[in-house]
C-alpha cells in the first residue's frame, strides 16, 4: 500500500479548473483501481487532470490504515483536445472516454470547479452521495450482508435498509453505507 503522500495530486495544473480556463473537459472510465496510476502516467505526459479524493480510514489485519481513495471509482477528468485525450487512451489503463452531451462542457467544468472547491475547503465532510432514492429496492453488494435485499429509507441524513416481513407488514431497519447498496 502506498503511503499517504505518495498519492498523485487531486489536481493538475492549478489554473486548469479556473473559471476563465478554456480547456475542454472529459470523464475518463478507467481500468479497476487504476485511478492514481493512471494520474501519474498522465501527470508525466503534462496532461491537465482532475482526481477528486477523500481520505478514509480502514481496517486490514487488524490494523487501522488512513489513505485517499477516489471520489468516483473507475473515474478522473482530463482537460484538453484531442491530444490529451488520446494521451490518456495511450496509456492503457482507460477503457473508454465518457463526454458530456453538447453544450454540456461549460456545465461540467463549472461543477467540477464547484467540487474542487469542496475538496479544498471541506475534505473531511465530502463523501459520495449515491443515486439511491429513498423507497427504492437495493440490493447489498459486499460485506457480511451481501446479496440481502430491501428497501432504502432515509432517517435524517442517514440511509438504512428497510428488510420487511410482508405478510405481517412489519420490518427492520439496519444502517447501511451507500457503498455497499447499489439499486435493483
């Protein structure tokens, strides 16, 4: 494992994310956890790009390891043409580019401005917010519960996993982190 700053920068070059900046951003889908290393080949090519990471702490073996981990998995942003973006594709860790519909690049330069913000000012607080919608069925993904099923339901700022027992119309509630559900 690597250590803490051993990480690539979340992002590259400063000014790139700057309102003025004129650069065209693309979403690139990369090979699994192939984000950072992806990163440091695109930083060496001097390819402008946006990794946006939060720091988590885990537990292996017994011991607890605190280290960054991207925002959106599989995921970083690369601004540039054709040039950079075809850098990237280069590298081998990239299964494909994923750009924004027309007229969308603005958009999305705007909300990654709005996100790089986030990170500098509230790195702590940022966690990813999924796309599960209270109500919705989901389904556990890993973890001792995998492969269970039920129902989101949001308490406060909290999502739990609704597990009913139909015919008696009643259930129970567990926390669950949005990581490990994902939607049926």
């Amino acid at each position: 494992m690597i250590r803490l700053q051993d990480n690539p920068p979340i992002v590259w070059p400063d000014d790139a994310l700057a309102e003025e900046s004129r650069l065209d951003w693309v979403a690139v889908y990369s090979k699994p956890r192939q984000e950072k290393a992806l990163a440091w080949d695109l930083q060496h090519k001097g390819v402008p790009y946006f990794l946006p990471m939060v720091l988590r702490e885990t537990s292996s073996g017994g011991r607890r390891r605190r280290n960054l981990y991207p925002l959106f998995p599989s995921y970083l942003f690369v601004a540039g043409g054709e040039t950079e973006q075809l850098a990237a594709l280069k590298t081998n860790r990239t299964v494909k580019l994923v750009r924004p519909d027309k007229g969308g690049e603005a958009t999305l330069r705007h909300e990654l401005t709005a996100l790089a913000a986030a990170l500098a000012n509230f790195p702590d607080s940022l966690e990813l917010h999924p796309r599960l919608t209270p109500g919705a069925p989901a389904r556990v993904r890993s973890g001792p519960m995998a492969g269970v099923e039920g129902v989101v339901i949001q308490v406060g700022s909290r999502h739990k996993l609704w597990l009913g027992i139909s015919c008696l119309g009643v259930g129970a509630t567990v926390e669950i982190h949005p990581d490990l559900v994902e939607a049926l």
